[in-house]
C-alpha cells in the first residue's frame, strides 16, 4: 500500500469526523472520496499531510508512520490542490515559480512554453501570469492551482474538488494532463460525474464512518 | 557655549503648557485627561529615576555595572515586546527575544562603540548607556511591528503555508515569504525616518547634544552614526526574534503552535 489509515479516530472539539477509519491506497490507483459536507474528505488529506494529528489510530506512507523524516518524504512527493485556493502571493507567474525555489522538494522548474501551454489547455490567456494572484476569480484561482500541480508533477496528487470551476472543455484537457501518467495515484475529492467516471475507486466516507460506529 | 541649567521651578512652569491639550481633549470629550495625567506623571517619575541613577552610572563608570544595566534594559525591552505584540506571555517566545534583542544590541554596540568610535574604556557609561538606550528602544518598536506581522500573517494565510510544505517546501522555505513581510514592514518606519531626518524633523539625540553645547558638525556624526545603529539593530534584532522564536513555536510537523496568539 502507498497510502494507508489504520483504526484513525479523530474529532474537531465534541464533533467526531473518524471513528475507527480504515483504508488504503495502492500506488498508481485513482481514488476519489464521496461524502457529505463535513464528512471528513478534505480533513483525510490534512491527515495524510500531517496538518492534523489523529487522536488515535496510525497513517503510513509505503509502509513507514506519516511523521518525521517520512512525512517530509511525502509532501516531497505530492502535490495538493487545496479547496481554499489562498496559495501564493504576488503576479501568478511568481505563485506558479515559487514553489520550484525549493531545494530540497525535487521540483523540476518548467520552461515558459510549458507553463503557457497548460494554462493555456486550462482556458487561461497567457497575459494573465503578470496579473496580481489576489486579483483573480476563483475559478482563475483554481484553474492556476491544477495548473501548479500538473508542472509539479510529482507522483502523487491530492486533489480538492479539482473540476469545481472547469468547464467541460478544461475539464478533458486537465484530465488528460492529470491521468497521463499511469503510475501516478491519485486521492480526490468531488462530486462531479465526469471526475468520478475518471477514477477507479469511490469510497464513500459516510458508509465507512457508518459502518465502523 | 554652556546649556543654561534648568532650575525645578523652571521645569515646574513648563508643565503649565499641559492646560492647553488637557482643554482641548476635555472639550471633546476625549476620556483621555485622566491617561495624560497618568501619562505625564509615569514619564516624570520614570525620567527622575533614570536621571538619577545614571549619575550614579556615570559617577562609578564601571564596566560590570554598565554591562548590568544594558541587560536590564533589554530585559525589560523584552517583556515590553511580549506585552505591546498581541502575543501570550510564553517561555517559548521570552527567551527567543531576549536573545535576539541582546545579540543584536552586543553586536551593534561592539562594533560602534569599540570599533567606530574606540572607546578609551570598554563600556563607557556616558557613551554605551544612551546609545544602547536609542537603539533599544527603536529594536522594540520593531519587534513588536515584526513579531506581530510574522505570526498573525501565518495564521491568517495558513493556507498558503500549507501549500508550500505539501509543495515540498521545507519549514524554513515556507517561511519566507512571511519573513519577508515582516522585514519590510518592521523596517519601513526606521527607512521613512532616514529618508526625511534633518529635512522634517531635527532627532532628539542630535538636538540634546546641540543644547549641550556640541558644535552641529559634531552633533550630526553622531547621530549620522545612530541611524546607521539603529537600523542595523533593529533589522538584525526582528531577524533573530522570528528565527529564534521559529525553534520554539513549531510542532514536528510544522505545524505552528497556536497556543501562543491571545485569545
């Protein structure tokens, strides 16, 4: 398993999001998380990259504790595509380098034709890198944040309601960048049929909180 | 060229003056007379204070002594950057600061005052006591203006921090864009002061010593040279808080303890 909760309880004060919640990912398996609001979809990713701590119960990353120098290791090796799309400041061409100044994560700095040629796949003009990121729509926000994580492309990718702001023609094209890679695994949030259609997996969060209380 | 000495009754006359802001908030209603009253008192006794023991200071002139007061100065500059910031009153962030306010003042006093200016004596009191005294307290300014920004700008954008870690970024690389911002908004008051000094207002350090009967030349290297202290040190000083305070204030996971902002 590439990903994997074992027995993970966690709760926000009084309110409890997993009780007794299992479950893996295999590597290169593309999985998509449904649930109710609140449900506990965008908390698993948090859990996954070591925002939150659960209160009992494990999360491993090929086969080690997500904690320490192996947590490190994963966020080294994945990309997230938040649900709050506040992820940089400056023009989006600043947001969009950022992230390769980092020495350590790996990240390969794109060329300009290739950052153009995704945006542009995304339904963004190029004019728009010299625009002020704080500026932009939320849909712009979004569709700049998937660009993001695919020039990141890194072997994992989480993914908050990815196609939320796509229309159906970015949507394709996004999921042709995304998908391209077959060893890549993918954990997703969405309610979106078409992204559905796209995954191999559903897990239902609120069969799976149900089921194990 | 003498300074006239002031008499006490003198300095009596001069707060006769305090009638004229003391109407005018009255007459608006301010509900600030009783704070000037306060105010007014707090400074005046303080002042007498410090006047007083400084001329016991300068009287023994005692490297040991001078070094004792500097630390208190900045111990006191420490807790007073806890208690303006609109942070708790922690172990994880007193010790960070003192150090940081220490090393910074230890620096720029070592190089201006050994260095720039050699001292005949290390630590002279009439020197290292006032200098150390301005650039103290322009250090706390800017702690409090650095500190504050760093960590409620990190809770504010946590997010954005979020996505530089799950980015691959390490703490230390997440963090810059926040340091940044603290740097340029602690440094900007200290750079608009340089900017405008002589032109719009003559500094205090630079007027006491004319009144004291140095020539202006005189008067404005030095204060030319505090400037250049000031800034330094209060650069320094807000880099080193926020690097220090960084060690204690973080989880394993990066994740910042938010037990440190006030309720």
């Amino acid at each position: 398993m590439l990903l994997q909760a074992r027995h993970v309880d966690f709760s926000y004060g009084s309110e409890t999001i997993f009780d007794d919640f299992s479950f893996g990912v295999e590597r290169g398996e593309r999985v998509v998380l449904k649930g109710e609001s609140g449900g506990g979809k965008t908390t698993l990713m948090r859990l996954l990259l070591g925002f939150e701590t659960p209160d009992n119960g494990t999360l491993e990353f090929e086969g080690s504790p997500l904690e320490g120098s192996n947590l490190k290791e994963f966020r080294r090796k994945c990309a997230w595509l938040p649900q709050d799309l506040n992820i940089g400041t400056g023009t989006v061409d600043e947001v969009i380098q950022f992230p390769f100044t980092f020495k350590k994560s790996g990240n390969q700095s794109p060329d300009n034709e290739k950052i153009i040629n995704i945006l542009s796949d995304l339904g963004l003009d190029n004019d728009i890198l010299q625009k002020d990121f704080a500026d932009l729509s939320t849909g712009q926000r979004q569709r700049t944040g998937i660009a993001l994580c695919i020039l990141l492309d890194k072997p994992v990718l989480l993914l908050d309601e990815p196609t939320s702001a796509l229309d159906e023609a970015s949507k394709e094209k996004a999921a042709d960048h995304i998908f391209s890679d077959q060893d890549r695994t993918i954990l997703s949030t969405s309610h979106d049929p078409f992204w559905i259609d796209k995954c191999d997996r559903i897990i239902d969060l609120d069969s799976e909180t149900k089921d194990a209380s | 060229m003498e300074i006239i000495q002031l008499s006490w009754v003198q300095l009596a006359i001069g707060f006769i003056i305090l009638i004229i802001p003391g109407s005018i908030l009255w007459w608006y209603n301010t509900g600030l007379n009783k704070k000037m009253v306060v105010a007014t008192i707090r400074m005046t006794l303080q002042l007498l204070f410090v006047g007083y023991y400084l001329e016991y200071l300068f009287e023994y002139d005692n490297t040991w002594l001078n070094l004792a007061w500097i630390m208190v100065m900045v111990v006191v500059a420490d807790f007073a950057t806890i208690d303006r910031s609109d942070l708790k009153t922690s172990r994880s962030l007193v010790l960070p600061i003192f150090w940081a306010t220490f090393l910074g003042i230890v620096l720029i006093n070592v190089f201006f005052l050994e260095l720039v200016i050699q001292l005949p004596k290390f630590l002279e009191a009439q020197y290292a006591i006032p200098i150390t005294g301005m650039v103290l307290g322009n250090c706390l300014r800017s702690n409090v203006i650095g500190i504050n920004d760093f960590y409620y700008n990190l809770k504010e954008n946590n997010e954005r921090y979020r996505f530089y870690l799950a980015s691959g970024a390490t703490r230390r690389e997440a963090l810059y864009p926040f340091f940044q911002r603290a740097l340029q908004k602690s440094a900007n008051p200290t750079l608009a002061a340089m900017a405008t000094i002589g032109l719009v207002s003559l500094p205090g350090m630079m007027t006491g010593q004319i009144l004291s009967g140095s020539s202006p030349l005189t008067a404005i290297q030095y204060q030319i040279m505090i400037m250049l202290a000031i800034f330094s040190g209060t650069i320094l000083s807000v880099f080193l808080a926020i690097l220090f305070c960084n060690r204690a204030v973080f989880f394993d996971n990066d994740m910042l303890d938010e037990s440190i902002f006030k309720e």
